[in-house]
C-alpha cells in the first residue's frame, strides 16, 4: 500500500515538472510571437497546465492496464472531472487569494471579451458532451458527428482567440514571460529552437508520467475497494491538475486577473472539446449517475461564472459559490 501511494507521489511530481517545462517554453514561444495575454492564458498556458491530466486519460485508453475496462473508467473519470474541479474548486481557491486584498465585495476582471467567449464555448461544448451519453455506442456514425463537432468547435476557438489578438495588444494586453526559459539557466540560449526542444523534453517526461501514474491508480483503487472511475474523477484532476493553478494563484495576487482567469477558462474550453471527443468514440460514454452528477454541476458552476461576467469584473463572494458547489458534487458522490 504504501509503494503504490509512494508511486503515485513519484510519478506525480514527474508530471508536474512536464507540465512546468511546457508551460515555461510556451510562456516564452508567446512572447516571441508577440500575442496578448489573453492568447497566452486561454490557449499557450491552458494547454501547458492542462497537460497532465490531458495525457492521464489518452495513454490510459490507448495503453494505460491489462484491463480495458479499469482503462475506460480512468480515461472517463479524468476528462469529466477536470473540467468540474476547474469551474469550482480552482475558481474558489483563486477568489479566496484575493480576499485579503480585494474583500468580499471586491472584484476579480479578466478582460471581458476573451472571458465571455472562453465561457460561451465552453458551455456549448460540454452540452453536447453531455448529449453525446445517451447516443448507444453502436451507433458510431452517431457518435462521430459529436466527436467532429466538439474538434470544429475548438478549432473555431482557437481562430477567433487569435483574432483578438492584435488589437488587445495593441490596447496594452501583450504577454512577456514572467520567468527565464528553463533551458537557459543551464546556459542554452533562449532561441525558437531550444523553447522547441524543452517543450519536446516535457512530453517525453509527461508520458512516462502518465503511464506510472495511471498504473498506480488502478492499484490504489483495487485496495481501497473504490472504482477507478470515482477515483479518477475526484483524484486525478486534483492532483494533476490543482498544482498548476497557483499560477492563477499568484497571477491574481499580482494584479493580472485576465492571465489568472484565462489559465482556467482556457483549460476548461480545451477539456471540454478536444478530450470528450476521444472519450465518445473510444469509451461506453454512458450517462451513470456519478458521471451525470459531476456533469451536471460543472455547467451549472461555468453557467454561474457567466452570469456574472459583468463589466467591472467578477464579485469575489461569486467566486466562493462554486467552490460550494464543488463540496455539494463530493457530498453526492460520496454519500451514494
């Protein structure tokens, strides 16, 4: 018992410092192209956090464990639960950052457009997710139509987040890398060649990783008597995920709510899109009672979000519902 958990600290931390490597390299490959901050937090930094458990439920499905079934369960549990811990857990613990500073009344405000839009692809996206469970599995045409749809909606996304980039950086949103390129402080020079060759580094690692990491879980899970799937939708994404989101931690601290936010967003746009799109077609992509639940409470956590996108900005005590909601997802869930 206390191997496995000891696998699953070891490996996790190898993730994580993928995750930073890719993080850091696309923070500077941002910078060298002379984007705003709202692409290099909605897209380059949301994809470089959002790695982890990105790669947990592709190499579980395509060579996680002897057991196809454990494989399905964790593939399953870590695309639905990231998204869920993003819209509350991470929303309420960047808020509570901010209390000391801002108050309760006080307010958190991303640059609105990227923020709406963030939002309002996500919600599009996971509904059809979501519809995309009660389509029988072999119904695969079927099934195609949505997984096609969720990639032509993020690349539709991704198109219109370039867009806007040029008049935000014009209007002062330009991105600078808050760190020095990793490869550089061992004496590299930091050139589009070597952000390429550290962002390369990252993967190799953050496969590996994923590989050890899902292998623990099944074996945690079958000591424990708990599925993989519960454990994945709850486990995972915290732990994989939640690390990274001190970025948005600090980012907020520091004044820079639209990067904050847009760590967050832009994962959970990424998350909402690209990976169902793999769980529809290669998992049951069935519609059980704590997939729903979790489902469920994630759209009503970003519906929440988007309701309040004001002008001025996000009141923090909204913020902190979600975080509710989140504690409400682990009182059903655990309580069955």
């Amino acid at each position: 018992m206390t191997l496995l958990f000891l696998q699953l600290a070891l490996m996790l931390v190898v993730i994580l410092a993928a995750s930073e490597l890719f993080t850091n390299a696309l923070e500077h490959l941002g910078e060298r192209l002379g984007i705003s901050e709202g692409v290099t937090g909605s897209l380059f930094a949301a994809i470089g956090t959002a790695l982890p458990e990105t790669s947990v439920p592709i190499i579980a499905l395509m060579a996680g464990t002897a057991s196809q079934a454990v494989n399905e369960e964790i593939g399953v549990g870590a695309i639905l639960g990231a998204p869920l811990m993003l819209a509350t857990l991470s929303t309420c613990l960047m808020a509570i950052a901010a209390l000391k500073t801002r108050g309760l009344k006080g307010v958190v405000a991303p640059e609105r457009t990227g923020f709406t839009r963030d939002l309002n692809y996500f919600l599009c996206a996971f509904m059809i997710a979501a519809a995309a469970m009660f389509v029988p599995h072999h119904a695969w045409e079927v099934r195609a139509l949505f997984s096609v749809g969720l990639v032509g909606v993020y690349v539709t996304y991704v198109v219109q987040t370039f867009r806007a980039s040029a008049g935000l950086v014009e209007d002062g949103h330009g991105t600078e890398a808050p760190e020095r390129l990793m490869l550089a402080r061992v004496g590299l020079p930091t050139t589009l060649g070597v952000i390429v060759l550290q962002m390369f580094i990252a993967l190799v690692l953050l496969v590996g990783g994923a590989k050890g990491f899902i292998s623990g879980v099944e074996g945690v899970s079958k000591v424990l008597g708990v599925s993989a799937l519960l454990l994945s939708l709850i486990i995972i994404p915290i732990a994989t995920e939640l690390p990274e989101k001190v970025n948005s931690i600090i980012w907020v601290r520091r004044g820079k709510d639209t990067l904050a936010f847009g760590n967050i967003t832009g994962a959970m746009v990424f998350q909402g899109t690209l990976l169902p799109g793999i769980g529809i077609m290669l998992t049951p992509w069935a519609p059980r009672v704590e997939v729903l639940t979790g489902v469920f409470i994630t759209l009503a956590a970003a519906a929440w979000l988007r309701l309040n996108a004001r002008k001025g900005g996000i009141v923090l005590w909204a913020l902190l519902v979600n975080g509710g909601l989140y504690v409400l997802y682990l009182l059903l869930t655990l309580g069955r």
